[in-house]
C-alpha cells in the first residue's frame, strides 16, 4: 500500500514539475505579482453587472 | 451605449497617477510607484456603474501620440486604433503645461474625452490655482477635478463618462499660414483613409506631416495612399526648406506655444519659483559628490536590515518546521512514507518557508524605494556611470527592480526608446540578485559567517551584482551592440510618502506568492528530490557497517568486563544500579558542559568558566561516590567513544547510500565540472534543480541534508551545512557567487524570449551567465585559497 502511495504521490510531482515547466518555457505561466509586465490580463471581475 | 459594455481608456503622461485611479474605479491592486514607466502594459478591469457595466483599460504613460517606446506603443495603439468609447486623460495638476501636450493630441483625435485634474491636492499645496471651468470650457471637455490616492473624484469622473457628457472636444491651434496650407492641400486626399481608418482628416494630414513612422504604413496600404504619403514627404520638405526647421519640431513647438496661452489664462499660480521640500532633499540625495555614497548607504542599510531584523522571526519559523518535523517523525510509523514527509516534504518546504520574513523585509524595502521616488534618482545618479558602459540611467531602474523578480524589470526595459540599450538591459537583468535567490544567501550566511559581518557579505553579493551588470553591459556594448549612447531624459517626480495601503498590498501579494511557490512547485520539486536521493533502496557498500558496529560493541563489552566489572566484582555492570548512578550524573555533567560549549572558542574566558564549573561538579560528584568514581569515568569514557564510533559508521553508511542514489550518481557526473569551483555533487544537484526556481536550491540541500541526516532529530538546514566538512566559508561564497550569476530561471528566460522576441538571446543569457559564473566563482574560490581563505 505504502509503495502504491509513493508511487502516485512521485508520479504527480514529476507530471506537475514537468507541466510547469513546459508552461513556463512557452511563457504561458504568469507570474502572480501586480507588478506591471506580470499577469497580463488581470480582469478583475468583481462587482460586474449581472447578465 | 446603454446596453453594451462602455470601454473606458486611462490615458496620461507617466507618472499622472492612472494606476491609481484605475485600482480605485474597479478595486484592482495594481502595482503603483512614484516614478515614470512603471506600468508598462495596458491592464484592464471591470466596474457596475449604474446598472452599466464598465470596462476600464490602464493604459502606460505616454507623452505623446508620437509613440517612441514599446510600452508608449501600446498606449497610443489603443487609443488610436480601438476607439475606445471615453479616453480619461488624467493630468498630474502640478505639472499641468506638460501634461496638457497630450492632452492637445488627443482632442485633435476628436474622441469623447474627460479630462480629470489629478493630485490637485499638490497643485493646491504649491500654491497653483487651476480654473477648470475655464480650462473645460476653453478645450471644450469635461473637466474634474481628483485625488487618486485619496480616491476622491472617482465618482463624479465615472458619471460624466458614463452619462455621455464626454464629448469631443476641440482646440483649434492654428499652425500658422505655411502648416495649414499644407493641412488644407493633404485633406482632400485623405478621404478614403479616413473613411477607412476613422481618423479625422486633419489629424492623419497633421501626422504625415509629422512624420509618424505608423500612420504612413497604414495610408500607403490604402488605395491611393502611396501618391498622398510622397505628397506629404514633398509637403515636409517644402516646409522644411521654407521655415528652416523640421515640421515636427514645429508642430510641436506650436502646440506648446498653444498650451502656453491657454495656461496663463487658466493658472493662477503663486510661489512657483520657491524652493519644494522635494528640491531641498534632492540637493542633498541628487548631489554630484554625495548621491552616490548615499545610494550606495542606503542599500548596505537595507541588506543589513533584511538580514538583522528578519533574523528573528527566521528564528521562530525555523523552531516551528523543527516541532513540526520532529512531531511527525515521532507520530508517524517508520517507512519511505515517513520519510518523504519529514525529509523531503517538510526538509525541502520548510527550508525555504522559513525566510519569508526576509523576503517581506526586502519587499517593503522595495515598495519604500518605488513609491517614495527615489526610484527615479537613483536612475539620475548612476547616469554618470552608466553612460560611460554605453547605457543611460534610464536603463537602471529596471536592474533595480531586480532586486525584487526578474520577471517585471525585464519588463520595464520596455521604457527605453533604444531597441539596442534595452537588449543591453535584458540581458543584464538577471545579473541582479532577484528576490529568490535571498534565502540561499540567507542560509549560507547565517551558516558560515559571523553576525557581524553578515549583512556585509550579503551587501557584498548584491554589490558584485550590480558591477558585473555594469561591466557585461559595457562589454557588450562594445562587442555586439555597438553606437552611440543617447541622452538621458526623465523627470524626477516629487518625492511622496508612500500609502501604507500600497505598500501592505506589494508585501502581502509578495508573501501569498512565497508561499504559493513553496506549496507548489517547490514541493513537486522536493518530492522528486526525495525520491532521486532515497532509491535505489537497495546499496552495494563498501563496508559492512553492520559488521563493524557489532565488532565495536563486543570490543567495549570485552573491555568494559576486564577494566572495571571484573575489579569490581560486578557480575552485570549495565544493571548495576549504583555503578549506574554515579555514571548518569558524569555524563548529565559531560552532557551539560558540551552543549553550552559547543560554540564557545578555545581560550575564551567563557569557555575556561564552564571547564572550571565542570572540573567543580566532577569533583563534588568523586568526594560523594570516592569507590565507584574512578571506574564509572573511565566508563562513561568507553562509552562515549563507543556512541562516537556507531554515529561515524552511521554517518558513513548514509553518505554512502546518498553518494549510490540516483541524485548521487547524477550529482557525480556534473562533479568534475564544479569541483574547481568548490562544489560537491550536493550542491551540483541543487544548483541544477534550482533552473526551475533559485529558491529551489535551498529546498534541494534541504531535502538531501534530512535523507542524510543519520540521526532522527530534524536540524536546521544552516546547521547541517556548518556541520558538513565539503562546506566551508570560501566554498559558501563562492556558491553564493555562482547562485548569483548562473542562469536564469526559467520563467525570466521565457520572458526574454517573449520580449526579444528571439530564442536565441534567451538561450544566449542562460549560456553566457553560467559560464560567467564558473569563471568568476573560479577566481573567488581558488584565489580565496592561495589568500589561505580554504578553512
């Protein structure tokens, strides 16, 4: 059971590092910080009109 | 207009205060500064205002229409092409001639406009009286009057937007008979592109005359746009020719000469000539003798700070992943499970987790020097400095942002007007220690080198940084961008106190994002260490470990049995109780002296106080026990040398298994190459991991250290490094010198990439700073060791 929950808990951090990184390289990842040039597309959305 | 969504754009000079207004209308907490080119991209956001919904668009500071920048690019691109419903020119009031030239551009454009007076509490305060009904009547826009950071205003600019009283207005400056009759000749065959472009006439006709580099692509790509452009160029030159002066330069010396009138009439200004407190504290901060001393004053005291006083809260974070490791080694039931949780998880998170209080220090710092303007002089006063590497001043507010993320400041080299000066900048940026790479230094610091002298050695790296920026950008300058340097033009804006909102805002989103990265890919990364340093679980060692403990055990037993128990007459010595007895409190004795001891140097007079206070307790404890004293000593000796032996074999064993594991035998391969360096394979593997994140580096030895630890008691990474002998100071520099100038991390690479629009400088960056930092970290270490500096 133990090698089992290893074995997930390893293949989950390989796939998320290795997503990430793919992402990052491709510059899709915005860095999270208001400093203009990060987040691009900030849309704050709160306190919008109902449709 | 009533059911769809109104676009509102944000437009102003740098520095006017649209961010402000714009995170005070839709409740953004866009990042603000007091210094011109801090927004560098349009941001946009949305706002219900009476039952309309909004769409609100920052745009970045421009002086002009006339685009020069890539970031004013974007401005005038959106005002000019994607007619926006409302363009909101914000004005900094105090600067209110200046800031009117854009003003005067955007009505020629004929779009609904508002013109909203801001900081008109600082004109008020310099004793300059606006006459806005005036001013809107003249220009013939709404005016209103704000105060962005006290969020006043923002509801009147909202109604006038949104009720369609914006309208266009008009200034009708008259260009003087020679400009007009050129206006009057381009009109007529303008027709067509003004149907399809939607610009008024005279504003594209004032363009070609202007030479504006965009609107003469766009007319050449209408039907009959070639013969009107080569017109217009004929045009130029005829007024060239006449008038002795470019039309540009005349246009726009027109439409200052147009402001200037209308100023008089709507100004009342008192006091202008005195002397601002901004003015006094310049002549002290900006002075040619003493500004750079300052500066430089003003960054050791930062550095200092951030590692002083974040000292203490490290502390109490450092004890609570200690408790918390050590709660779940105790809690948890022995396996790989156990172990991936305290070594890796909590080994590698924690150990990064644990500076976030230094970061937050260096971000306050941060936010201090962005929003109070020293930002800006700090610019003006490396100036000197930078035009002599072929750079202007301009181009070091973007390294100054990299103290904080690579990311934005390479961003911000979007401010320079030159394409050369800003690949210059982006590729020196990195060079700057960002905000990440703070805990390795932090760590290795507070393990190798005195309190005394650590904010010095900190301030020492951030100082190489910013030389070896200056010297790679004057060596490229000269190498593959080479030409003439151009002036340096920026206002200084008057210096603010900070909103304690701004700077709460810039640490917390800081600290969310720590600890995000942390909780994410830092945590990934750890796992996966984890796993690298833990299999294969199976080792061919050296030795048989098990073997050799064993042998000394039954060497002691032996030993123990001829030298005390058989003089004794004790059959069983371990369950002797009295023998026991006296032995439990030589070693409580031995025990207490070798952990005050421990950081005590040899000859201190500390030192000699405890040895004395042991010698007394030692001698109490013979004159009670004078028959079992002898023999229990000589015990408690045997044995510690046993409990010795036991933690070397265990020591060697796991190093052994570390040194076979995956990461090992990885770490081994790139060995070779960073031995020159100082680096053992440990480091080798961090410093690869840390590609992905630079603080990635402290989590790796963090999770490799706990795998390593022989024992089960979590310690402090800094105190396992100290205790590792591939470790010593000069090893500690040179890492930290390595961390400092090897490549960027992957999302600043991407980011040049982005912003070069080129996989080859990003790559370029990546290659030339790693090999920069073997070289350099070369010099440190096999210099540090001829100087005797090997420990």
């Amino acid at each position: 059971m133990e090698k089992i929950i290893l074995g997930l808990i390893g293949v989950a951090a390989i796939y998320f590092v290795v997503r990430n990184l793919w992402k990052e390289a491709k510059g899709e990842v915005k860095c999270a910080c208001s400093h203009s040039g990060c987040s691009n597309s900030d849309e704050n959305k709160k306190g919008c009109c109902d449709k | 207009m009533d059911n769809k969504r109104i676009t509102i754009a944000l437009a102003g000079n740098p520095n006017s205060g649209k961010t402000t207004i714009f995170n005070n209308l839709t409740g953004s907490r866009q990042h603000v500064g007091n210094y011109p080119g801090v927004t560098v991209e349009k941001k946009e956001g949305f706002r219900c205002f009476k039952d309309q919904e909004l769409l609100i668009v920052d745009l970045p500071g421009t002086y002009s229409l006339t685009a020069y920048s890539p970031e004013e690019v974007v401005a005038r691109n959106f005002v000019v092409q994607d007619n926006p419903d409302v363009v909101v020119d914000i004005i900094d009031a105090s600067n209110l001639e200046r800031n009117l030239y854009l003003a005067t551009q955007l009505l020629e454009l004929e779009i609904p406009m508002v013109l909203a007076l801001n900081m008109a509490d600082v004109a008020e305060s310099w004793g300059i009286k606006i006459n806005d009904e005036l001013l809107a009547q003249k220009l013939g826009v709404s005016v209103v009057r704000t105060v962005g950071s006290r969020n006043q205003g923002m509801e009147e600019l909202l109604e006038i937007a949104v009720t369609k009283k914006a309208r266009s207005g008009s200034c009708n400056i008259n260009y003087g008979v020679d400009i007009e009759g050129a206006l009057e000749k381009l009109e007529p065959l303008l027709a067509v592109a003004h149907q399809e472009l939607k610009f008024p006439k005279r504003w594209l006709a004032l363009k070609l005359l202007e030479n504006d580099k965009d609107i003469i692509e766009h007319v050449k790509k209408i039907s009959g746009g070639e013969a009107t452009v080569r017109t217009a160029a004929e045009a130029r030159a005829a007024l060239q020719k006449k008038l002795g002066e470019d039309p540009e330069m005349l246009i726009a010396d027109l439409r200052y000469r147009f402001i200037g009138v209308l100023c008089r009439e709507i100004v009342i200004a008192k006091n202008t000539d005195a002397v601002t407190i901004s003015d006094k504290i310049d002549k002290v901060l900006t002075n040619r003798a003493l500004g750079l001393p300052l500066f430089l004053g003003m960054m050791w005291l930062v550095f200092n700070l951030v590692f002083t006083l974040g000292a203490f809260p490290q502390g109490w974070l450092e004890k609570g992943v200690e408790l918390l490791g050590s709660w779940f080694g105790q809690n948890l039931a022995e396996g790989d499970l156990k172990s991936l949780i305290v070594d890796g998880v909590i080994g590698g998170v924690g150990g990064v987790i644990v500076f976030l209080p230094n970061i937050l220090l260096l971000f306050f710092a941060i936010a201090l020097l962005e929003g109070t303007g020293y930002m800006a002089r700090a610019a003006f006063i490396m100036d000197r400095v930078m035009h002599k590497v072929g750079l202007h001043g301009k181009s070091f507010i973007p390294l100054l942002l990299g103290f904080g993320c690579s990311v934005p400041a390479i961003m911000g080299a979007r401010t320079l007007e030159n394409p050369r000066d800003r690949l210059v900048t982006i590729l020196v940026t990195p060079l700057m220690s960002c905000s990440a790479r703070l805990p390795v230094y932090t760590v290795l610091i507070s393990a190798f080198f005195g309190e005394h002298i650590a904010g010095n050695v900190l301030f020492s790296i951030y100082l190489l940084g910013i030389v070896l920026a200056i010297v790679m950008a004057r060596i490229f300058r000269s190498v593959f961008f080479t030409g003439s340097t151009e002036p340096f033009v920026m206002e200084l804006p008057p210096y603010r106190i900070p909103t304690l909102r701004s700077i709460v805002t810039h640490m917390w989103e800081r600290s969310v994002l720590y600890v995000q990265k942390a909780g994410t890919i830092i945590l990934a990364i750890s796992i996966i260490v984890w796993f690298l340093t833990n299999y294969p679980s199976e080792v061919q060692y050296s030795k048989d470990y098990e073997g050799l403990v064993a042998q000394s055990k039954t060497a002691f037993t032996v030993q123990v049995d001829e030298e005390i128990a058989q003089p004794l007459k004790i059959t069983n010595i371990e369950e002797h109780l009295a023998f026991q007895a006296v032995v439990t409190k030589i070693s409580k004795v031995e025990e207490d002296f070798k952990a005050k001891s421990e950081n005590l140097q040899e000859g201190s007079p500390e030192l000699d106080a405890l040895k004395s206070e042991k010698e007394i307790s030692l001698r109490k404890i013979q004159t009670v026990e004078s028959a079992l004293y002898g023999p229990a000593s000589r015990y408690t000796e045997l044995k510690g040398k046993l409990d010795d032996n036991k933690d070397k074999l265990d020591k060697e064993q796991t190093g052994e298994k570390l040194a076979q594991s995956y990461a090992g035998r990885a770490g081994k391969v790139i060995e070779p190459i960073i031995a020159p360096v100082g680096f053992d394979w440990k480091m080798g593997v961090g410093l690869f991991a840390a590609f992905a994140a630079k603080e990635v580096l402290v989590s790796t030895l963090g999770t490799i250290y706990s795998v390593g630890a022989a024992d089960e008691n979590s310690i402090p990474l800094k105190e396992a490094l100290a205790l590792d002998p591939a470790f010593n100071p000069l090893v500690a520099y040179s890492l930290m010198v390595f961390v400092l100038i090897y490549s960027p991390c992957l999302p600043t690479i991407a980011v040049i990439k982005r912003e070069t629009n080129s996989w080859k400088w990003a790559i370029f960056s990546s290659v030339y700073s790693t090999m920069l930092a073997w070289v350099i970290a070369f010099i440190v270490y096999q210099g540090g060791k001829l100087m005797g500096f090997g420990g």
